[in-house]
C-alpha cells in the first residue's frame, strides 16, 4: 500500500463520518480514528518484507509528494473569489524550509500548476499546486498550523 492509497483512504474515512476503521493487509496494519473534528492515523508494520513497498513506512521515507489542490467557490460575501482547500489533513507551511521566502503572498500572482504551499502529513511534505490562475487576495491560515481536510487555504481572485 503506497502513500497515495494511504491519502485516499483517509479522505474517505473522513468523508463517511465512520468513528473507527481497521484495515490489515499482510504486516501492515492501519487504524484510523475520527472524533470531534479530530482524525488520528495510526500505521504499524510488524516486519519490512519485500514486496511491500519501502512508501509504506512514511516514517522512514522523507520525499515530497506532489498533491493538487481541490478548488471550489465561495458562498458568501466573498462569491467573486474561488477558495483553494485543502486535499489532506497535515501541517500546513507557507515556505518549503524555514530560510526561504514564502511561496505566495497576498497580492501574488499564481497560475495553473504553481506550488502555493506545503502540507506535512505523516513526516511527507507534500507541495499543494493551484488548479487555478489569479491573484492570492488572502491567505486563510497561520503558517505551522494544522488543517483538516477540505480546509479553506487561500481565497484567489480569478481575473
């Protein structure tokens, strides 16, 4: 089982509103539990055998994972803008390392395919790209702090 079917996993225990799922596939065994707006993941691999893939053990592999952001409109006073969410629950960074600048600012312009943030899930950061081009008019989260999934991120102005 690879990150990617990990991911999608929990969006859909999240997404169900399921209190608990056990899942064992061989040595790996995951639990996921959800619960006042909280979901906690847990993998335990019994031992490493070869044809498990090594991205099973997230807290082994440190790569980046490339992750496109859902996109969808906002209902109220702010119609005009399209929000850019969320696809994982994690820590969300607005630099790729602390000594860099920011990926995006307020007033910044972005197009398709641009990195505007990073989101730390499972010791894997993964690079949010837009799926939209504009101009960022707000960033909705403190840098360092956790989302959920399908969490508004930033607010971009299409024209």
């Amino acid at each position: 089982m690879d990150i990617k079917e990990i991911q999608n996993l929990i969006k859909f225990v999240a997404k169900s509103g399921a209190s608990e799922v056990k899942l064992e596939i061989k040595d790996v065994k995951i639990t996921i539990k959800t619960g006042s707006g909280k979901t906690e993941t847990t993998i335990v691999q019994a031992a490493p055998v070869a044809n498990i893939p090594h991205v099973a053990t997230p807290q082994i592999v440190q790569q980046s994972a490339e992750t496109a952001a859902p996109v969808k409109e906002v209902a109220n006073d702010d119609a005009k803008y399209i929000t850019v969410k969320s696809p994982i629950i994690g820590t969300f960074y607005r630099k790729p390392s602390p000594d860099k600048p920011n990926f995006v600012e307020v007033g910044s312009d972005i197009s398709v395919g641009d990195t505007v943030c990073v989101i730390e899930a499972m010791k894997l950061f993964n690079e949010i790209e837009s799926e939209v081009s504009g101009k960022i008019v707000k960033v909705l989260v403190d840098d360092s702090s956790p989302v959920e999934f399908d969490q508004p991120l930033f607010l971009v102005d299409p024209s």
